[in-house]
C-alpha cells in the first residue's frame, strides 16, 4: 500500500483548512543545515505547525490529521505533528511581495497622474488620482509625527569671496526661489538636512564635482510637530494606513531625481509641489522626507522662520570631495582613505 493510504481521511471543511495551512508552511527542519547533530535555522521564519494552525483558524478537532496531510514544498517531507517545528515564508519575502503588489496596483494610476501634471501642471484635482491624494493626506492629518529635539544642517555654494553670515543661510525671502521639491517658484519655506553631508549633497547641482560649500548648522529649541512622515524606510512603510500614500513611497514616485537642476522644467516636482499643497491645506506644518540624491532624511518647514529652529554658530566653509565622499559607493572601503 501507498504511504498515503494510511493517512487520516478529511472530509470537505477539513481539506479547506488544509490548503490554507500548507500555503503558509514553506520549509522543515529537514531543510535546514545541521550542525554537532542541531539544526541551525536559515530558511524561513521559524515557528509550529499548531502556530499556522492558529493563524488561519483551523478548529482544534482537525488539527491533528491536517498535519500528518502536510508537505514541505522546499525539501517533499510528508506528514507532520501539530507540534513540530517548521518554516514559513521570511518575512522580509512577504513584505517584497506586497510592495511590488501594491506598485502594480496603483502604478497605471500614477503614471496617468504624472503625464497628466507634465500637460497641466496646476490641475492635479482635475484628476481622480490627484482628488484621492488629498483625502488621503487629510485624513491622516490626525497621525502627523513629532520631530524630537536635534540638529540640522544647511547648505550654500561658495560663489563669491563674501564671508557669510547667519542671516545669508536663512531661507530665501518670498519671491526669490526659483522653486523645489515642496515648494512653488516664489515660495518662502526652510529646507534642512539630518548632517552637514546631506547638506551639502543636496545644495550641489553637480555632486560629483569637488566644491567649496558654507554649512550652517541649526538646533531645535521646542519639538516641532504636526509633520507629514514622507520617508521611505521600509521597517516603516506598513505602519502606514493610507494604501495610496504607501504605493507613493513604494514607487518612489515622489523621490524622482532632477538630473539637470539648472533647467527651468522640472516636472518631477509637480506632484511634490501638490503634496505639499495639501499638506499645507491639511494643517500640517512641514514634511520630512527621503533624500532623492542620496541616504538620509530633510526636513521642509512651511514657516521659514519656524520658531521651534534657529542657526547656532556662524556659517562654515567645508571641501566636498567626491573621491572621500561616503555616499558614493557604500561598498568602496577606500572611501575612507
């Protein structure tokens, strides 16, 4: 007789239960290397068939034949016991799959979105996409985040022989910017960085060039709240309720690099420029956000003389160096030389 001869017969419910157990079991401790006569766990998430069990709800009365109806599907082991160790599928997996799932799902949407701003620049309500952006930043109003006590930096190209002052690194006044990211062409908010490297980084329009860069380093005074969290940290990305917002971080669409920062079309910023606009009409006072040009996090302040920061010191003049610079090549072990 064949070895599933003698396995528990299941009835209908049962066998339902089954397939929704043997999807998440994905390895055993057959499949695992050994070591000294112990198994050292590298494939999966290790846990028990009884903790599968619980999580698709298989009632108690089934549990034990189920198992001995289970597979491996990485090594072909049959029959397990309810208690036995076994592996689902790393949960590192899982979250790639749903990222890449809900890229695909909002992706055609997005790019409509786009290709519809690059036309239209100032009509992004005029599209369904650009009508469900904003509800989903006004209904997360209640979850803006807090930016702990810390400080930041900020950056300006040495162009001239001028010392500068505190009062030179402050933000632009109203009608003075050509526009960025979180802002319109005329705008006046504060942009900061996490260090003076991202600072710097972000101030040149060629970072791979050596320059002569001013640093002014800023403090928060108070804890400065009522910020939208627009970084792209994976551990981070699924705390997130708005499937929308997420899709935005997941495709990176807001991150779009402007490869030539002295032409004056720049539709990579024209969704950026309506999140803003909705955060500012949400209530949010600023947005912390993925550098585009390398690791690291900015901060905009909508207010550009908020009063939770001000510049402490006077302004320094530092050489970026593209050949030491350490956000080049994170694997370059030269870079520190």
């Amino acid at each position: 007789m064949d070895y599933y001869d003698f396995l528990p017969q299941l009835n209908k419910t049962a066998e339902k239960y089954k397939e929704k157990a043997q999807q998440k079991l994905k390895y055993c401790v057959t499949c695992q290397p050994y070591d000294g006569g112990d198994y050292i766990w590298i494939m999966g998430t290790e846990t028990t068939v009884d903790e599968i069990f619980e999580d698709v709800n298989v009632p108690e009365k089934y549990r034990e034949d189920i198992a001995k109806n289970l597979n491996c599907p990485n090594c072909g082991k049959s029959g397990f016991e309810q208690y036995e160790v076994v592996g689902t599928e790393d949960a590192d997996d899982i979250e790639k799959d749903r990222q890449i799932n809900l890229i695909e799902k909002f992706a055609t949407k997005l790019e409509s979105l786009r290709l519809h701003l690059e036309n239209y620049p100032s009509l992004a309500l005029a599209h369904p996409m650009g009508k469900k952006i904003r509800k989903e930043i006004f209904d997360c109003r209640e979850k803006s985040i807090k930016i702990p006590l810390k400080q930041w930096s900020r950056a300006r190209l040495v162009k001239h022989s001028k010392v500068f002052e505190q009062s030179d690194m402050m933000a632009p006044g109203v009608g003075l910017s050509s526009g960025g990211r979180f802002h319109h062409q005329g705008q006046s908010v504060l942009y900061l960085a996490e260090n003076d490297s991202l600072a710097m980084y972000e101030t040149l329009d060629k970072p791979e060039e050596p320059s002569l860069i001013w640093v002014q380093k800023y403090k928060q005074r108070d804890i400065i709240e009522d910020i939208l969290d627009l970084r792209y940290e994976w551990e981070m990305l699924w705390y997130i309720d708005s499937e929308v917002l997420q899709a935005l971080l997941a495709s990176r669409f807001i991150f779009e690099k402007v490869e030539d920062r002295t032409s004056n079309w720049r539709p990579q910023y024209f969704l950026t420029n309506f999140i803003a606009d909705c955060a500012r009409e949400a209530g949010f006072k600023g947005i912390i956000y993925s550098s585009s040009r390398t690791t690291g996090n900015n901060l905009v302040l909508f207010d550009p003389i908020h009063p939770s920061v001000e510049p402490y010191e006077n302004p320094q003049v530092f050489i970026h160096n593209p050949s030491k610079d350490l956000f080049k090549d994170l694997e370059d072990w030269t870079r520190y030389f």
